[in-house]
C-alpha cells in the first residue's frame, strides 16, 4: 500500500507594500503560531521615467500577489505633502496598483501612513527610522531598508485585521480593525 503524505497546511500570507517611484517596500509576512516569519523582503527600484516606470513597479508588485497569492495586502495609503510635483505622481502610481488589485479582483486594506507609524511604534507621527527600530524590538526583524520596515508593519496590520498576529495588543487590534478594506 502507497502512503500519500497529507499536504501541509497553508499559513496565512500577508503583503504589505510602501509604494514609490524611489524605492518600493515589498515584505510577505507567514502568519506563524510562534510570530510573523518574513517570506519575503524586497526593495524594488526601476529606473526610467514617466508612466513606463510606474507601470514596471506596479508589474512587479502584481507579479509577487499572483505568484504568491496572498490572504490580505496591504497598500500604505497616500502620504500627500505640499510639493505637487511629488505628489502628483504618488498619486498616479497608486491608482496605477490600486485599479489593478481592482480589475484582478483583489481586496486589499488603506491604511494611512500615520496608523502604520502607530502601529508600530505607538505614536503617529514617528520618523522611518524610529519605524525601523520599533520592527526589530517588537519583532525581531531587522529590516534591509525604512522602506521594507514600513512594509512590514503593513503586513503585521494585515495578520491582526485577521487576527493572526502573534501578540497584538489592544491598541494594534483597533488600528487594525479601523482600517478601511476595499473589496470588490
């Protein structure tokens, strides 16, 4: 008789995504019993200019969710300053993403720039760095980048929205379940 091992089962996946034009965070994060276990960390940077380089960046963020398939992304939301020749293509990039996760039939969670700095650091209004360090003391990651670090903590609030982060505490659950998810 041939035994057929069971397959194993499927952790829970979460992506979190600091979108840029500079440097875009990408970190999937294996929602584990013991913690977050970082799958992948990676920082994208395309050369080039104007619409070409956008969409390569959104090409290769869809490439991860396709390829990986994960249970919750998670998009930083628009951190919009006074200079507009900045933010007007940070804004075009991210409806580039976000109609694209639209059309593929992708949900995914909003949160703002200053709910991911309390996330994780408990302050809103926490420089990268202080992010950065906030990721390894409370998780033990030691992030390649403040880009990745910010990543991270996108998808640490995609395991606790689903109630999958090891040691959440009360106030990470309720800027978890604040932020707004935008499914089909």
């Amino acid at each position: 008789m041939i035994t057929i091992p069971k397959p194993k089962p499927r952790t829970f996946l979460s992506l979190g995504i600091d979108l840029s034009l500079s440097a875009t965070g990408l970190v999937l994060l294996d929602g584990r019993a013991t913690g977050p276990h970082a799958v992948i960390e990676e920082e994208i940077k395309i050369t080039g200019e104007g619409i070409i380089r956008k969409l390569a960046i959104v090409e290769r963020v869809m490439d991860t969710i396709e390829g990986w398939s994960p249970d919750r992304i998670v998009v930083e939301g628009y951190s919009l300053g006074k200079n507009m020749s900045s933010t007007v293509p940070l804004v075009e990039i991210g409806a580039i993403l976000r109609l694209s996760l639209f059309l593929d039939k992708h949900g995914w969670l909003d949160p703002n720039a200053s709910q991911v700095k309390k996330f994780a650091t408990g302050k809103g209004n926490s420089p990268k760095d202080v992010v950065m360090m906030h990721v390894l003391k409370r998780w033990g990651h030691q992030s390649k980048t403040n880009n990745t670090a910010d990543a991270y903590v996108c998808a640490a609030i995609g395991l606790a929205h689903a109630n999958r982060l090891t040691g959440a505490t009360i106030e990470q659950r309720a800027i978890a379940g604040a932020v707004r998810f935008n499914s089909l």
